[in-house]
C-alpha cells in the first residue's frame, strides 16, 4: 500500500504533505532525510489508538508524474492492522464482536491484530478474516 506526498523545497531545507490525509505532514534538511521521515510519519500517522472511530481514506490509484509528488509504502503490518480496523469499522463490528467471529478465546488476541506491534497474523487467522470480511484486500498489504 502506498500513500503519496508532495515536496515542497524551502530555502532552509524541505517539507512534504501527504495528499491523501490531511495533517501528514514532515519536514527535513536532506531529501534523504525527508524520504525516511515520510515513511515514519505515514506509519505513526495510521497506526491509530484501538478507541478512535477515525476511518482513514485509502491511497488514491496515482497521483501526478511530477518529481514532486513521491508514493510512499506503508510497513506491512501497519497496513494489514489500518485495514482490519478500517473494514471493521464499516462494516459496523466490534472489537467483541470480531473476536466471536474469529472464535478467539479472548479479546485481547484480537486487538493484538489490530495494533502494528504486535501483529502478526496466521495465514489460518488471515483466511477466517477473509471469510468475514469478504472485501478486505489482503493484496494491499504489501
């Protein structure tokens, strides 16, 4: 999954913008410093608290051709955790609920799902979400 940024050039170093979530921003000296900074800010900037009920929009297809604009990847597990909680959340299901549905003995074993550092998920888990969330794109997690 990739998210894309705008760089803009200051006279004392550089900023970008992600265009897709407003408020992911950073700002650097380098741009090599600045491409490690984007992909850090987009990682925090998505790994959202289990309580938020905030539904993040999902990367647009392409942005411009333009040396200004950069596609930045999420770390997978950050990605495969934004997702599950964001078609959870659309589908209107608890985090209890998600758990039954599993057949997962308590609910802490879920939120672990839900939450970049500690998930990581069986391909058995990955495939019982998939028959409960039957859009969930798995394929956009990497």
């Amino acid at each position: 999954m990739k998210y894309h940024f705008k760089i803009h050039k200051e006279k004392s170093g550089y900023w970008a913008e992600c265009v897709e979530l407003e408020g992911c921003q950073t700002e650097a000296d380098s741009l090599i410093e600045l491409y490690s900074n984007m992909e850090e800010v987009l990682n925090v900037y998505l790994s959202e608290p289990e309580s938020s009920k905030i539904i993040f929009p999902l990367p647009q297809k392409k942005q411009s051709n333009s040396e200004d604009f950069v596609a930045v990847s999420v770390d997978p597990s950050v990605a495969f955790s934004f997702l599950l909680r964001r078609y959870r959340l659309q589908k209107k299901i608890t985090l209890k609920e998600m758990a039954e549905k599993l057949k997962m003995k308590n609910l802490n074993t879920y939120v672990k799902l839900e939450k970049a550092s500690s998930s990581n998920p069986e391909l058995r888990t990955l495939a019982k979400i998939k028959s409960i969330l039957s859009d969930f794109p798995i394929n956009m997690i990497f």
